[in-house]
C-alpha cells in the first residue's frame, strides 16, 4: 500500500512568534490573510527577513498554516528559510521577531543581515 507523505513544512512557528503574529493581525484594523516572509538583498553579510501584512496570496507564495495564523512564504525566499525557526523574543532592551534557521553560514555584527 502506498502512503502519501505531506512535505515538512519550511518554517516552523514557536507559541511566542504565533501569538505575537495573531495581536499583529487583530490589532491592524482591517481584516487580513496572514503575514508574508520575504528575504532581500540589505546589510552587510547579504540578506535580510522582512515581514509585512498579507491581503491576497500571490500566484506562486507558499501558504503554511499554523494553529488559525496563515504565513506566506515569497517563492524567492523559500530555499533559504527551508528548516528555519521563527520566535518571537521580548528583553529589557528590544523585542522582536528572531529567525533560527540552521541554512546560515554567518551573520553580521549588528544582525540585522544573514548569508547562506
């Protein structure tokens, strides 16, 4: 009997990150289909994440569904986030998205950029 297997999913979502997405998303005054996660060209080692609010999936977006929260992934952006780890980190000095991804050969001083 054949099994069809589903493909992991290319990023994964800890509770934080999840929950910080859905207070976005409530909190943005019109209604929304998800998040969308880009990667461009920025900063010093050579790519950087970007996350914006999503009203419509483009033709080729990955679509992942975590718990009731949809993330888009930009088709350009999913061979370097394949495996990654998004979190959501809150501290005395700055609070803010972090992305683990396991891909990244190096990161910039200030990290705010990536190189695979």
């Amino acid at each position: 009997m054949n099994q069809i297997s589903t493909p992991p999913s290319p990023i994964k979502m800890t509770p934080a990150a999840i929950a910080q997405v859905r207070a976005l998303l409530e909190s943005r005054g019109k209604p929304s289909l998800g998040i969308r996660i880009s990667v461009r060209t920025k900063g010093c080692s050579g790519m950087s994440y970007t996350l914006e609010f999503a009203d419509e999936k483009g033709d080729f977006d990955e679509e992942v569904k975590v718990d009731d929260v949809t993330v888009l992934i930009d088709p350009k952006a999913t061979m370097f986030i394949l495996g990654t780890e998004m979190d959501y980190v809150e501290d005395k000095l700055e609070s803010g998205f972090v992305f683990n991804n396991p891909n990244e050969k190096g990161r910039c001083g200030c990290g705010e950029s990536f190189h695979v």
